[in-house]
C-alpha cells in the first residue's frame, strides 16, 4: 500500500463522488439556461427553419397533381399535412410554430399531468411520438421537445443507475443549449412552457433516490448453513453494526 497507491484511490473516490453528483449540476446548470432566457431573450438571427419544404421535401414532390387528392402519402405525418402544406390550410407549421394545433394539444396535455397527475392515454402516446421524430420537432417547436424530453427523464432516472442517469440529464443540458444558441426558444416560449417545473420534478425524483441509496442497508442480512456446519463464529467476527437485526446462526 504505497503513498501512490493511496493517491489512486483517493483519486478514483473524488471521481465518484463528482458523478454521483453529475445530474443535479445538469439540472442546475438548466435552470441557468431557462432564466437567462426569460431575462435577455434567445440568441440567434431568426432564420426560418422546419417549413413543409426542407429536409429534402419539395412542392412537386408532394402536391403534385399526379399524386390525386390529399397527395404524396409519404409526405405527411401529424404535424406536415397536405393542407397545411399544399392547401394553405393553417399555415406552414414552420410559421406557425409551438402554435401549431399539434405542439397546442400536447401543451395542454402536459399541464393537466403536471397539475392533476393524470395521464391520459393520448398523453403517454404523443410524447415518445415526439421525440420519434426529435430533430424535425425540435426546429418547430424546440419547447415542446424539451418538455418531452423532462417527461422521459421524469420516467427513467428512477430507475437508471447513477451513471446513466448522469448521461441523460448531460444530454437534455446539451439539447437546451443547443435550443437557445440556435435561436429556437424564444422568451415566449421559456416562460409558456413549464420547463421549470418539470426540472424541478426530475431534481425531487433525483435527490430522492440519492436518499434511498445512503440509507440503503448490507444487501447480506442472513447466512443459511446448507451442510450443517457450525456458524456460531460469525457471531463475533461480524459487526452487528452493519446488518438488519436477524440472528446470525
């Protein structure tokens, strides 16, 4: 057991302790985000993105004639349809944003869950929808995705182990950052969309499980003697400090 020896382990213990700690700086570095936002407004020149014709999609490829009434079935999915696209019905959704009737009906599902607890089956199907289709989503309505993305991470930490847990809330952090360098949240939207609570909730769901694992006793409490052998030993060499209140032999 060296003087180097010793420096190693205590190295690797501080690197364990800081990824223990790793997702509740990602929230906390969030919630620095989502208040910058709301104060001085997103960066970003404000070019148009997502509009029916991007990400290899073009007006003859879609509305063409040919195709007959409602078009290119391949085209459309819930949020790009031929009459927002072709028709002018409801405009381009690139226009219209978290305004859109799609991102609207998710909002409202999303503040009757965090306000009621309830989870309508409407609900716990559109968000991993949602995040399906992430980065199509994410230039229309850089808001909801990230509510949904809280939604999951509200679902998975729970159960993650610390390490993971760490990359997933590392990785929400990202997609925030990446929101508001690109220009896609505006303060409209940061302050409409409860992005806080759901930080919030995912922080209580976070520090809760910390809790359980410092409290967590010895998973060995009883040692079963299958050959009959004589265990009255263990009695003295285990601390009965560390283990439930069962007798040992």
């Amino acid at each position: 057991r060296s003087c180097l020896g010793a420096q190693s382990l205590r190295m690797a213990l501080m690197a364990r302790e800081r990824r223990s700690l790793a997702p509740a700086s990602s929230v906390r570095l969030a919630r620095v985000w989502l208040s910058a936002i709301a104060i001085g407004g997103a960066v970003g020149d404000g070019a148009k993105v997502g509009s029916c014709w991007t990400e290899g999609f073009g007006f003859e490829d879609c509305c063409a004639p040919e195709f007959g009434n409602g078009g290119n079935s391949e085209c459309w999915d819930e949020v790009y349809t031929y009459e927002s696209c072709c028709g002018g019905v409801g405009g381009d959704p690139a226009d219209r944003g978290c305004e859109g009737e799609y991102f609207r009906r998710f909002g409202s599902l999303v503040a009757e869950y965090y306000t009621t607890g309830i989870a309508r089956p409407a609900f716990i199907e559109l968000y991993p929808r949602l995040l399906a289709s992430i980065d199509s989503r994410f230039k229309l309505c850089a808001a909801a995705v990230l509510q949904a993305s809280l939604l999951d991470l509200e679902e998975r930490v729970a159960i993650d182990d610390p390490r993971r847990s760490s990359e997933r809330v590392a990785a929400y952090a990202q997609r925030l950052q990446a929101a508001v360098t690109q220009g896609l949240l505006p303060p409209k939207d940061a302050v409409r969309w409860p992005l806080e609570l759901g930080l919030d909730r995912v922080r209580a769901i976070l520090r809760a499980k910390s809790r359980r694992v410092a409290r967590r006793s010895p998973s060995v409490t009883l040692v079963l003697s299958y050959c009959r052998e004589e265990l009255s030993w263990m009695n003295s060499t285990l601390d009965r400090r560390g283990v439930s209140p069962f007798g040992l032999a």
